[in-house]
C-alpha cells in the first residue's frame, strides 16, 4: 500500500517535472501562447537535418494575431534550388533574394480561418519596420521529409523572411533568428 502510494506521488511529481519544462520551452512563448498548444508530434527520420528518434511537436494553430503580434523570424531564402525547397505555397514560385517576402507559420498563413497568401505584412524589429508580401507557409505539421528540405516542422510563432528582409530590417543573417512583431497592413 505503501509502495503504491510512493508511486503514485512520483508519477505526479514526473508529470508536473515535464509540464513546467515544457510551458518554458514551448515554441510560441509569449502573448496568446496558452491558447495554442501542440497539436501531435512528428517522428524524426535520418536526414539532413532531422534526427532519427527524435519527437518534434505539430502545430496546427499559432497564438492570435494582434497589431504586434510576437514572433521569430527566421532566415530563408526563396530562390530555386536554395534552403527553402519547393516553390512557394501560396503561388508555385521562387523568389530572387532582393525580393520582400516571407513565409508564415501554418496557423497564421491559412489554419486560423484567415488566408494570408499574396497578402502584405509588416515586420518590426529593433523600431525598423518593412512591408513583406506573404508568399510561403512555414509549415509546422509536416517536415522530416525530401518536401520540407528535411526540416521539421516549424514552430507556431515564425516569420521566415528572405534576406532582404532581414538587410531592410538591418539585421545579421548570421544571428538566424531574431525576435520580432508583425501585424497585417
């Protein structure tokens, strides 16, 4: 009985061990974090840059958007045969590098019930701000695959800018990701 009971408050301090690492390093951090949780997980496959085993989590919501809406903005580029894969989602294309475009997390792109393709956004960061045209998804239910250029899936809260976004903003490519808000214009 003892024993049971020694089990039983384990399992509870384990359980409540991984929720509080968890909610600190959930992707999305930030305002309206809580209302978009992880959908599933993805199973890591060998390649380049998933590890084979490891779990990544799926969204299928991103965290509301406001007039600042907190992201991440990560470095892409839109050019053939480049770091982004594929054509674009939104209209089957490349994109030079000069070009002013971004993808958006899958929640933010078209799973929150507002389609955002060939729309224009403003990206802030550091109190400069640049008008990009949404071209991508940044898919963050599926990746680890010769599609997704073997990258999991992407976190909720992501603007993946190309590099002229990131010179417009003045920022380091080399930092590869940058705090930043955005909002629809």
């Amino acid at each position: 009985m003892a024993s049971t009971k020694l089990l039983a408050a384990l399992v509870l301090l384990q359980v409540l061990s991984f929720h509080a690492h968890a909610a600190k390093h959930k992707p999305g951090g930030g305002a309206g974090a809580s209302t978009c949780r992880a959908s599933g997980v993805l199973h890591g496959k060998a390649g380049k840059c998933c590890v084979e085993g490891r779990s990544y989590p799926q969204f299928r919501c991103s965290p509301p958007v406001s007039a600042k809406t907190p992201a991440m903005l990560t470095l892409n580029s839109f050019e053939k045969g480049k770091d982004g894969g594929g054509a674009t989602f939104c209209d089957h294309r490349f994109y030079k590098d000069s070009a002013m475009v971004v993808a958006l997390s899958s929640g933010w792109l078209r799973l929150d019930g507002t389609r955002r393709c060939g729309k224009m956004v403003r990206v802030t960061a550091d109190g400069r701000s640049v008008l990009a045209k949404v071209v991508d998804e940044c898919d963050s239910v599926a990746g680890c695959d010769e599609e997704h250029n073997f990258e999991p899936p992407c976190a909720n809260n992501i603007v993946d800018g190309s590099p002229a976004v990131w010179k417009a903003l003045g920022l380091k490519q080399s930092l590869g990701e940058v705090k930043v808000t955005w909002s629809n214009v």
